[in-house]
C-alpha cells in the first residue's frame, strides 16, 4: 500500500531548524498517525509524503510558505502594559491568546518594557526552513468514522 489521500499513515519524525536543532520529535512517544490529504500535516509535508511506503525513509524540506509561513512584521505589535494587569511574572516566551479580525490566535511576548509589551502573532516556525527526517511505519485504510471526522482514532491519533 503507498500513501494517497484518506490513508492513515503513521509516522516517526524528527523535525530540525536549518541549525540542526531539533525542534520536534516523535522519538520515545508512539508514532504520529494522520489522515492522508485532509489537513492533518503541514502541506509541504503530506505532498513529499505521497506514494511512498512502509519502511520508507525520507528527508523532507519544507520551505516557510509550505510550512508555517513567511514572518509577518506586521503582526509583531507594542501594546500598552496595563493589558497585561492581573498577569503576574510577564516574561519574554509567554504565550497568550488573542482574538483578531482573523479569529483566535496564540500570540507570543516578544519583549516586556516598562510601559509597553512587544507581542509576536506569527507562528513560532513562521519564517523557518523545516527539515524532517521522517520514517513511515505504517499505513492503512482508514475508516468510516474517521473519514467522516477528518482525522485518525485511536493510537497516534484522536482518542474521543
Ligand atoms: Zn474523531
């Protein structure tokens, strides 16, 4: 069987920045399972994916627009302190929630100043090469529920 759309594949990964610092690995978890070609991945990710088979191993580049963009300057915003009133410790690496005319998103603070706060909307793989090393380890059909979901139960996957 090889990879095509509404496979569940499983997937060991070890993800890298172009340092070689490994941002992500399934390494000392169970294998990531995913619904083949219905958004589960990264698109950069599912398209080198596709018609390979068990056992496989792949390198994997990604490039930002195919991962998790371009860094957007424009979403790194100075707000005003006393937002942040009632947050107690406000430290550079805090992760909020904010809500935007796009919907909700996690915004990152970037820089605490005494009377403002510098928050970064992009995502923190924004503007990043992604490499992976992936290996496939399992592929299989999936079924009736899971296409209907979108995504893939039980190991590796959704657990509801
Ligand atoms: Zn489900």
């Amino acid at each position: 069987m090889k990879i095509a759309k509404d496979k569940v594949v499983s997937i060991e990964y070890t993800l890298r920045d172009d340092a070689g610092t490994i941002i992500d690995t399934s390494e000392g978890r169970e294998p990531l399972a995913y619904l083949h070609g219905n958004g589960n991945l990264i698109p950069g990710l599912e398209a080198q994916l596709e018609g390979h088979g068990v056992d496989e191993t792949l390198k994997v580049a990604v490039a930002p627009a195919d991962g998790y963009g371009e860094f957007d300057a424009s979403q790194v915003i100075d707000v005003p302190r006393s937002q942040f009133t009632g947050v107690p410790d406000l430290a550079v690496g805090m992760q909020f929630t904010a809500s935007g005319p796009e919907g909700q998103r996690i915004v990152t603070i970037t820089k605490v100043g005494l009377e403002t706060v510098t928050v970064d909307g992009n995502h923190p793989l924004a503007g990043q090469t992604l490499n992976f090393d992936v290996k496939i380890v399992g592929i299989r059909e999936a079924s009736a529920d899971e296409l209907s979901h979108g995504h893939v139960h039980g190991a590796g996957g959704h657990h509801h």
